[in-house]
C-alpha cells in the first residue's frame, strides 16, 4: 500500500526548507498563497479575514496568532510556544470551523486513533516540530502526504493561517497552542483548490486519501438491518473486525436539503458525518460475577466533530444502563462524563438512528501475515471519445444496448472452486474544479460477465454471456461491491450511467491468488506474418455446453466425477470436474477464431480418475452451425477405443457462429 511519494506541484519540501533557512526567511507558498482565491469561491467567511503565523518568529514583520488569540479552548503544558502535536495526538484534537466539512473532521479523529496511518500522512513529525531551542531551524513550512488517485503525493504547506479576530475559522484543537489539524486542513483544502472546495463531501473519501484503503458504503436503512437482528450481529461482527484490523468506519443519517446540520431531540444531528471511535463487545456485570457470566452487549463509540451535542439515549455518558458495567470495564473503555462530542450507544440503536456508514478496509496485500491476504489488481483508464465511433471508450451503462460494450473491458480468472472478488471502481476526484462551477462526480458504476474460459478479445455480444454482477450507479467518487463467484473467467466492464460522457477511473480487484486481471483491447487476433500460409479466421464460433443427461455409470460406487473438453483446430476448453454424477451441469463455453470453418467442433466427456481418466462419450459437430437462440438437444454417442455402440443420454448445447467483430 504504501509506495514512493510524488512531490505535489513538483515542490520538494527538503530543498525549499533548506532554501528558507539558509536565506533567514520563511516560507510563503506561490501555489497556496495568502489571499481569498485560496479561501473561497463563492461565500466569503464572516469577517475580515487575516493570515497569521503560529511559530516564533525572529522577523518582526510576521503576525504570530499567539501574541492576539482570544483564548476559547482549554490550555496546555508550554503553552507559550506552539507545537505540532500537544500531549501526543488524539480524535479530541479536532474541532470543525466555518466551512461544512464534517466529513473531513470526521475523517481526521479516526486517522488520530492509528498511529501507522497518521505517521504515514504527517511524516517525520519530529523533524517537522517546534524546537524553542533551535528557533533558527524553522523555516514556517510543513508537508503532508496523502494518497491521490492510486499515488502517493506530498504536499507542502507555510504555516499562515487564516484568522477572524486573532482565532483561527477553520479546523481547529481543543487546545490553543495545537496545529496538526489546522496545518493538514490547509494541505487538504490546496489539493481541493480552496477551502470552500471542502464544503461537502464523503467521510469514506477522505479516510482513502489518507491511506488507501477499499471504501464501502452501507446503506443501513435501505437493508433494514434494524428489524433484522440477524443480519445486525452480522454486520457487527463485520464491523468489529474491520475495526480491529486498523480499517476506518463512519457513519451519518440522511438529511433534506433544509434539515442538514438539525439536530434532532434525542442529540442525534441530521446530515452530519460521524467517526466511529470504537467497535466493542461490553461484559456486563460486576466483579467475579461477570467473568463466570460472561454475558456481553454490543456497544458502539463515535465522536461528532463539533467537539459538543451528543446522543441522549441509552448508553449516553450519564445514562442508568452504565451501572450494569463493572469499574474495573469502565476504566478500561474510558468512560467520561462530559460534553466532548463523543458518546456510546447500543449498536441496535446505532442501527435504528443512522442510516448510512462508510466501512474503509485496509486491504492486506503482504505477502505473509497472520490474517487473510489478497492479491491487487489496479488499472487506470478513461472514458474517451473517438472520431471513429466503433473506437469510443464511453458507451454507458448496459440500458444502451447499442454502444455499451465500447466500454473499456477487463478480463480476469477466478482459479478456485469459488472465490470472494472485492472490486473497487474510483473516478478522479473533481472538488478541485468547484472553482469554475464544475467539480461533480460522475454517476458510474460497473456490470461483470462470466465468459468463456479461453476468451482474449473484447466482448462483442452479451446476448451469448451471463451477467453475474452488476453494481449500483451512483454519483459518489468510489464505487465498491463483494462478489461470490464461481471458478472461471470474468470480464468487467466500468462505465458512466450515460453514454458520451468522459472521465478518468481507477479499477482495482482483489482476489485470493493472482487473477491475471489485464485490459482487454484488441478486437481479434492479429494477422501474422504467416497468415497468408496458414490462412485468417474466416468465423467465430462459440460454443456453450449445458450439461448431460442419463449417462451410463462408470464407476463401482455409483456415480461419475464427469467433465468436458471442446476442442476446435488444434485449441480446447475443459471444465471444471462435477463430482458424483450422472446428470452434470457443466455451464462451460468457448470461443474459438476458426479458420477453416467446415472443420468439425469436438465435445467430449470424461470421467475423472486418480489412475486414468475414462472417456464417456462425444458429440461432432461438422461444418458451420447456424445461428441459434435456444440450446439444442444432439444425441452423446458413446465411443471408446473403437467407436463402439450408442448409448442413452443426450447433451444440451447453445452454438453461435458470427462473422462480424463489432460493438453492439
């Protein structure tokens, strides 16, 4: 996951801090400067905005926050001087400013709880701290990294920060004196282009730019887990274990335009992001009692980003329902009874109240580890328009039959019996066009095919394939699904809700062992230098085997473990092995580029055996099958060594020649 590191705006923070400190100055921003295009684009904030310096300066002419802060937050040791970090870093340390960016705020407390994350994105923090010793080594210049489009990028900042009044407007510690989330704001919103670019937005989307982790949304009112107890303790069960295996989860409840922000009467705030600080199983009961009882209740912490307002209800800081918790369980939870924003509640009330939550797997990719690995796949492309139409890349999602397999197309193999394949399909993220009006995700979404085992060209008719998945089209920047599926070989093809529409995505899969996943773009085979010899494809035709019926028992147990090879001019296709029986559904296809078209296609049966494998029976198939719709019913021979008689059962096979290789 984590990777070199591309400067942002090519501005390499080492060589401009050595600049600065060897010329006695600090650093102003030519990318980020000062001025109101870096704060808004539209709204002003309420209030003459001034730029001011954290740090101790020895240049007079530096406005320093410290010398005018009309001090509304808690203080802290040395707070004469300002720091990074103050008693280390914590989800408290972030409070949200003038701008709407919940989402980020939220993002943020949960980075604070992981410290291989935020180590990641705050680098060297040390070398990056205050030092009151050695004043002649600040340079007023900081740098972050974040994780941009499948890339690592490090962004540099000077630490002028905007203020109304001598207090800082934008997000903001608990303590006075403490910058980290106001200086890694700064970095967010230069990406953004401003910081009302950051008004809006997914708490999920920022968690994956803070470390690169797979986002899931769940939409918790949609798939009533509140009146379903048993997919709620799967879903807790879940969520414990993304939460004990470092991943970051948030959660929000839906809002109307005109309810955004509203805080309800049990404390709750509509249209407002969540972090979810903790995923418990709480024991109940006091002393030996509970341990012998061992009966526990599902508990969820989260924190609102206000820093204040939170749940009334049951397992609310106060509430009665704590006195069924043993100190000893109490101390180890950190229960507080303050207005702090963060609180606990039942996770059946969780359900009942919110009504999405943004899940954010970090992915493991080791090579060795304790816990389930998985193997990465991750393409880049486009939606593109083409003077020539048959080479347009953005045809729409399937409701346009006419133009959808234009779409980029991409091929990988599930190798065993069945397999959990994660797909995560992420569009560029567009805040930063905000500027110009424009800055909207794309709505997008991707379907997957089952296609034939020895498939290597683009699809060029979906009518012969099985669509197997399809995920929802929506306008977030990421969209996620977990699919079950079944050995064999898959195509996946991401596209806009509409035709015509362009845009860049990342694809990337997951799956147990390598997939081979690889973009598929050419059409058919390429004529080689020997082609005129040996001759070009002159049909395409697929062949689809459905299964068998009333074969003749080959084995003393009573069953058979049959399987099926097609074969055509040299190539074959083979199934998977059905084990014990005498009735298989094989569900298996081929495609095979013939060049001599009037040559027969082969369907053989056999059954599997550990010292030799026996052969049940074929089906030939001479000459150049017409097109047909509905699978036909062909008698299975029965020949072995020597052509011997026929046998009862028959074989029910869907064939489809075509000529033509274009898009629908």
């Amino acid at each position: 996951m984590f990777s070199s590191v591309d400067p942002y705006k090519n501005q390499h923070y080492a060589d401009l801090k050595s600049a600065c400190i060897k010329s006695k100055t600090l650093f102003e921003d030519p990318e980020f400067p000062a001025t109101n295009a870096s704060l808004f684009y539209r709204r002003p904030p309420p209030g003459l905005v001034e730029w001011k310096r954290p740090g101790v300066s020895n240049y007079s002419h530096h406005s320093r926050i410290f010398n005018i802060l009309n001090i509304k937050y808690k203080g802290s040791p040395g707070s004469n001087e300002p720091h990074l970090f103050v008693e280390g870093i914590s989800s408290h340390d972030l409070n949200q400013g003038v701008v709407g960016n919940c989402w980020f705020v939220a993002a943020c407390s949960c980075l604070a709880l992981k410290p291989h994350l935020w180590k990641k994105v705050i680098p060297d923090s040390d070398e990056q701290e205050w030092d009151p010793k050695h004043p002649e080594n600040y340079a007023g210049i900081f740098h972050f990294q974040f994780w941009v489009f499948g890339q690592w990028v490090d962004v540099v900042v000077d630490d002028r920060l905007p203020t109304i009044n001598g207090e800082l407007i934008y997000c903001h510690s608990k303590f006075n004196n403490e910058f980290w989330s106001a200086l890694l704001e700064k970095a967010y919103a230069k990406l953004s282009g401003c910081y009302e670019s950051l008004e809006g937005g997914n708490t999920g989307d920022a968690v994956v730019d803070f470390s690169g982790a797979v986002s899931e949304v769940i939409n918790l009112e949609e798939e009533a887990y509140y009146k379903d107890q048993k997919k709620q303790d799967q879903l807790f069960e879940d969520l414990l274990k993304v939460y004990d295996r470092g991943g970051i989860i948030s959660c929000s409840i839906k809002a109307s335009p005109h309810e955004i922000e509203m805080r309800m009467a049990n404390g709750l705030v509509k249209g407002h992001a969540y972090s979810i600080t903790a995923v418990k199983r709480v024991r109940l009961g006091h002393g030996l009692l509970a341990y012998f009882k061992n009966e526990t209740i599902p508990l969820i912490r989260m924190r609102n980003p206000w820093g204040k307002t939170e749940w009334k209800g049951a397992w609310s800081d106060s509430s009665e329902e704590w006195t069924k918790v043993g100190d000893t369980e109490r101390g180890n939870l950190g229960i507080t009874v303050e207005d702090d924003g963060e609180f606990w509640m039942s996770f059946s009330d969780w359900c009942k109240n919110f009504t999405d939550t943004d899940v954010c797997r970090l992915i493991n990719t080791a090579l060795i580890s304790i816990h389930k690995t998985w193997h990465e796949s991750m393409h880049f492309g486009s939606w593109t328009k083409h003077a020539e139409p048959l080479f347009n890349r953005c045809g729409g999602c399937a409701n346009h039959k006419q133009t959808f397999l234009q779409n980029p197309q991409y091929l990988f193999d599930v190798t065993k019996e069945v397999d959990e394949v994660l797909i995560s399909l992420q569009q560029r993220d567009m805040k930063i066009h905000r500027q110009i009006g424009q800055g909207e995700n794309l709505t997008i979404g991707f379907s997957v095919f089952k296609v034939e085992l020895n498939r290597k060209y683009r699809l060029h008719d979906i009518l012969t394939q099985q669509c197997v998945e399809t995920s929802t089209y929506i306008n977030a920047r990421t969209v996620f699904k977990r699919c079950m599926l079944p050995m064999g070989r898959y195509i996946i093809i991401p596209t806009t809700f509409k035709p015509q529409i362009l845009g860049e995505y990342m694809i990337r899969v997951f799956t147990d062992v390598d997939s081979g996943c690889r973009e598929l773009t050419e059409d058919k085979p390429r004529a080689g230098c020997c082609a005129s010899f040996l001759g070009y494809p002159q049909a395409v035709s697929h062949v689809y085997v459905h299964g068998a019926e009333g074969l003749q028992n080959q084995d003393s147990s009573g069953g058979a473990d049959p399987y099926v090879i097609i074969s055509c001019e040299g190539h074959s296709v083979q199934s998977t092995v059905q084990r014990d029986t005498l009735e298989p559904e094989f569900k298996t296809s081929g495609i095979f580029y013939r060049k001599k078209p009037r040559k027969p296609i082969c369907v053989e049966v056999w059954n599997r055996n550990a010292v030799k494998d026996q052969f049940m029976g074929q089906v030939v198939l001479s000459g150049l099958v017409k097109d047909t719709t509905e699978p036909q019913r062909l008698q299975l021979r029965k020949q072995g060594r020597q052509m011997a008689d026929e046998m009862p059962g028959t074989i029910s096979l869907r064939i489809i020649t075509s000529n033509q290789l274009t898009d629908m």
